[in-house]
C-alpha cells in the first residue's frame, strides 16, 4: 500500500512511549487514520493521548482494550489496513515474578492479533516489536573488559545480526520469542504480510523510563531530580541506542516497502556508531546536566548480555534506512520532554519503581 491511499492504522499499545511517536508521524500523513487500542494502564500515557489529541484534527481513535481480550482485538482490527503492535509486557522482572501474566500479554495477546488479523478481508500489514532478548546472554560473543566498557574479543565483530541463534532467557524472553516466531511463521504459512524488529535500545521523547524498562530515560531523569542509581553488575555492559525518531523513519520504511521486507526479521538498533557502556552514558548525562551522579552497586542480573550491539546491515540493505540522529539529540530531545512535564507539574518519574502495567517493549 503506498502513496496517499486511505490508510487506517492500528496501534496496540498506542498511548506508549513508541505508539505515541509513531502515531504522531502518521497523524501528519494524509489520508491517514489513526486507532489505537491500549488499555491505558500504564502511569503517564494519559498525557501522550492528550498531546496527540490536540493536533489530531479528528483522524485518531482511541479504544480502551486489552489484547487478552480476542473480541476487543477482532473488532479493534476490524477495517485495520495496517497493524503495529507494540502492547506488551515490558519488563523482565516482572515476567520471572508472574510468568502467566507474561505470557498472556506477549505471546497469547500477540497470538489474539495475528488470528484478527488473519481472518480480516484486508490482509492488513502486520510490524511486531520484538527484542534482542530473545538472542539470549549471547555466551557465543565471548568479551573482554577495555577501560570503560566491554568489548567483543572477535576483532571484526559487527554486532549481532539475524543468524544469531535464539536462545530465550527468562519468561520475558521466552514470551517475546514465542510471539517473534509466531509472527514470522503467519507470513510463511498464511501469507500475511508481517515483519518483526528485533530493538535493542530505544530512547527519545514520551519514554516514561525506570529502572527496569528505558534506561537512558531514567538514569537522565535520575540525575535531574538528583535520585540515585543504581547499577547491576559493573557498568561495563555496552547497548547500541536508537532515537525514537529513527525508529519510525525504519518502520516508514518497511511499510514502504513491504513487497520486499514482507515476512522478514530485522535487528533494529544505534549499531556499533551509537553504542555506549552504562558508565560511559552516566557519564555524558553528567556533562549534559552538569550534575553528579550518585550510584549504588548491586549485583548482575541473571541473562544480562554484556554486550549487544545491533548489526543492522540487512535492513539498511533492504530498505535504504540508516540512523540519523546522535546521542546528544537524543538526551537533548528526552530532557526537554521532561522539561514540559515538570512545568506541567507531571514529573514522568511519577510512573513508580517498577513497571506491571501493559505497555509497551522496550
């Protein structure tokens, strides 16, 4: 579907950190209309629907539902000519506390949206938002301590691509993979046209981040209201991170261009150019804020990959896209966010220490 045809678009988990900019986007595309289904559990997105309603000029729909619920998803994709779901379950830690919880947000919620839209007469074009998760603590990417971040001891490693075995590590992974696969294989046995993004690191404006789910986010907000972080294992873990922005000009693209990318994974991340150990990002939020950062250490979460790095070769490949933005636009774009929130009198910490609600991947 391309051009300027009459396009209805679904976003589940559509008042979320991604959802709200990638509705933003296609708010502003004509003959574009807008739905989104979330069940606005999460603190704080109340504030991302408002934003997107006062610019809508009466292209966006919202249903308040949950993916858990078949019927609420069949009639939310009903006249849908494209779907991005992105609801989900976004935190590891609460997948090992509740695995059933998890699995019905990210695998059978996932499984309700795939069957919607299967039997929809429109076929519509599915993008799901997995994660590197499902890659595993990537023990065939053996590292080495270098200063202030680990690195790959393989000389010529580029990060990780698509080849890369699975290998699912907590329930979160697990669930996050189940659905991964799920989405893959209704494009090869129902010729839907799906595609999966495998993200390592987003970040960007809207992320309300906390210390299991939006990193970057949170330590930035951290330093600004002067709270301490603390830091699981030795601060030498190393994530290749992606402006929200870049993000939707890659899923732009792959709808685009869906005759080509249609049934395909790709690992969607920053790549090597805009990789970052956490004390290499503490210390850039410190000079981005001129304030001193004070840590508490705690021990490695179990499955924590050391190193990640996206290889986004096949996707640049495929659809032209590269990443655009750099880390100081990146923490410039989510602190003037914050910015915004604290003169509203809404600080986006206020979401609480941990995430249970249904939002959206990380």
């Amino acid at each position: 579907m391309k051009g300027n045809r009459a396009r209805t678009v679904l976003i589940t988990g559509g008042a979320g950190f991604i959802g709200s900019n990638l509705a933003e986007r296609l708010l502003g595309t004509p003959e574009t209309h807008v739905r989104i289904f979330d069940n606005l559990s999460r603190a704080g997105v109340a504030r991302n629907i408002d934003w997107l309603q006062s610019n809508a000029h009466g292209k966006l729909e919202v249903i308040e539902g949950d993916v858990r619920n078949p019927e609420a998803v069949r009639k939310a994709v009903d006249g849908a000519t494209e779907i991005y779901h992105f609801a989900a379950q976004v935190a590891v830690t609460t997948s090992v506390d509740d695995p059933g919880l998890d699995f019905q947000v990210n695998a059978v919620g996932t499984f309700n949206v795939l069957e919607a839209a299967r039997k929809s007469d429109l076929r519509p074009f599915m993008l799901y938002t997995s994660t590197n998760k499902v890659y595993g603590a990537l023990e065939s990417v053996p590292v080495v301590a270098d200063g202030t971040r680990y690195r790959a001891k393989e000389p010529l490693f580029c990060g990780v691509n698509e080849f890369q075995s699975l290998d699912f590590h907590s329930p979160y992974g697990c669930s996050k993979g189940t659905a991964d696969q799920y989405v893959r294989d209704y494009a090869r046995i129902y010729d839907l046209p799906t595609v999966v993004f495998r993200m390592s690191c987003i970040a960007g404006p809207r992320q309300f981040g906390n210390e299991d789910q939006g990193w970057v986010a949170h330590f930035l907000y951290s330093a600004l209201r002067g709270k301490r972080i603390t830091i699981y294992g030795d601060g030498l873990q190393v994530r290749d991170v992606l402006h929200v922005h870049d993000l939707v000009d890659a899923m732009v693209k792959v709808r685009e261009q869906s005759e080509t990318t249609a049934g395909q994974v790709f690992n969607v991340g920053g790549g090597p150019q805009h990789a970052f150990s956490v004390m290499e990002m503490l210390q850039a939020i410190e000079e981005v804020t001129g304030k001193s950062i004070r840590l508490d250490h705690r021990d490695v979460r179990p499955g924590d990959q050391p190193l990640y790095i996206s290889d986004t070769s096949k996707l640049e490949r495929l659809t032209g896209w590269r990443p655009r933005r750099d880390i100081s636009t990146v923490l410039g774009d989510i602190r003037e966010f914050w910015r915004q929130g604290q003169a509203r009198e809404e600080s986006p910490q206020l979401v609480g220490a941990r995430n249970t609600a249904l939002g959206e991947v990380a």
